[in-house]
C-alpha cells in the first residue's frame, strides 16, 4: 500500500493515467463508432444501386441493355462511371428524345438525387471517373491566364477562343460553354462526350481543369470587358479578319468610287 500511494503522488502519475484514459478512449472509439459509420454508408449506397437500377431499367436499359452492356442504339454504360452519368443526365443529353449526330443539350427529366442514383448503379457496373466534389471544380483561386492558354491550346479548335461553339463534320458541332456549370465542364474533360476527347488527370491535372474553368467563367461573364470594342461573337481572327475585308476594304472601295465619280463630274464641268 505504502509503494502504491508513493506511485500515486510521483509528478509523472498524473500524466501516465491521461494517456491511459484517452487510448482506451481511442479503442472504443475505433472498435464502434467507424464501423458503424462503414456500416451506414455501406447501406445507403447500396439501397442508391437498388433505386438507380429500376430508374435505369425504366429509363435506359431499352437502348443500353439491361446490364449496361450497350445495344445497336446505344453504347456499353461499363467502365463509363459516375462522372459521365451525371454530365450526360444532368445537362438533360440523356435520355435522348431521338438519335442523330449528336444529342443536344436540353432540360433535365431526373432529379439530382435520381442522378445520383442512377451514377451509383452505372458506377457498379465497372470502375470508371468519379463524380467530382466541390472542390475539384471550384474556379476560386485558380489562374485564369494560365486557363486561357489551356483552353486555346486544347479546346479553342473546337468551342472557339471564349467558349462560343462551333461547327464539326457530319452535322456535329462542339456546344457553347457560356452558362455551363463548372461541374458539368469538369466532368466533360473527365469522361471526353460525344465528339470531345477525355482529358483524365494524368493528361491534364486537376489544377489545369480548374484554371480552365476560371477562364470559361471570366471571358463569359456577364459584366466581362471587351476594351477592343465589339466583340463579334468571341469567334477569334477569322470572324475578325472577315470583318476587316468585308467592312474595311468595303468602305475604302466605296470611298475610291466615290471620288473617281465626283472627279469626273468635276472635269466635265
């Protein structure tokens, strides 16, 4: 008893009995609460499969298939994952109303949380990007000068120099960007739609994809600057050259008939 009270009054026994305290803390912790924690979002995603499986067999498997495996009017949804379900759904692609070249932008038919759900299913089928998180996509802090010279390197060939669109081949074109969220512009360099090629992280980091969104949102806003004077639509030097042939030299060819006309009156007189 005498050896225990002196241990209980050494300056260090105080300290030794917290440590004691907190791990035992720590491993109750760790051996309920993470499992239960595990436990519940293994629940929730599985009941998000189940509910995006009926959507999807109501809504896709007749073009789709019904694994996903894709048919004659529609390719595999296998390995697409949930990145590209939620860009092609919630920018209304899909469903499509009919095929054609490409599938045009239109209003949504599901809910975010069907979204969701039915990413959760088409991701079950096979590994594919994942839907990104606020912060993957959020412009705030990023370079937009550094995004301009992106987007004029890879995407300026098809959407035009401030995101404007354009004609391609065989009745496809590339859409405008104005308006588009920053999401939807994250997962489209993620899972390359359509007629665009897939830009994953290992090609373009993820801080490049968010310099390029700060540039789509700076040269589209509503209060952005054109100290050059009218814009003519963002198209770049070919809508700019065709306006200083057609206008420009227009008007020094009228100005030249205007003159040889008058000097000849004013020989004749």
């Amino acid at each position: 008893m005498k050896k225990l009270s002196a241990r209980r009054r050494h300056p260090l026994a105080a300290v030794v009995v917290l440590l004691l305290a907190l791990a035992a803390t720590g491993g109750l912790y760790a051996a309920f609460a993470p499992a239960d924690k595990a436990q519940a979002e293994e629940t929730a995603q599985s009941l998000a499969i189940e509910e995006g499986k009926k959507l999807y067999t109501v809504g896709c498997a007749s073009c789709h298939g019904t694994g996903g495996q894709g048919t004659t009017d529609g390719p595999s949804l296998v390995g697409v994952g949930s990145a590209a379900v939620d860009f092609q759904v919630g920018t209304g692609r899909m469903p499509a109303m009919q095929p054609g070249a490409q599938v045009p932008k239109k209003p949504k038919v599901y809910s975010q949380a069907e979204i969701d759900q039915l990413a959760a299913y088409v991701a079950s089928l096979g590994a594919g990007p994942i839907t990104p998180t606020k912060e993957q996509y959020d412009p705030a802090g990023a370079d937009i000068a550094k995004g301009g010279e992106l987007f004029r390197t890879n995407c300026a060939q098809c959407h035009n120099f401030t995101g404007e669109g354009g004609a391609l081949t065989n009745g496809k074109f590339a859409p405008s960007l104005e308006g588009v969220s920053s999401k939807h512009i994250y997962e489209a360099m993620q899972t390359g739609p359509q007629n665009m090629p897939s830009f994953p992280d290992a090609t373009m980091p993820e801080q490049e994809k968010r310099d390029i969104i700060a540039y789509i949102e700076a040269v589209n806003g509503d209060e952005t600057p054109t100290p050059g004077g009218f814009g003519l639509g963002g198209l770049g030097p070919v809508s700019e050259g065709l306006f200083g042939w057609i206008f420009g030299l227009g008007s020094l060819v009228a100005v030249a008939v205007w003159v040889a006309a008058h000097t000849a009156k004013a020989k004749k007189s």
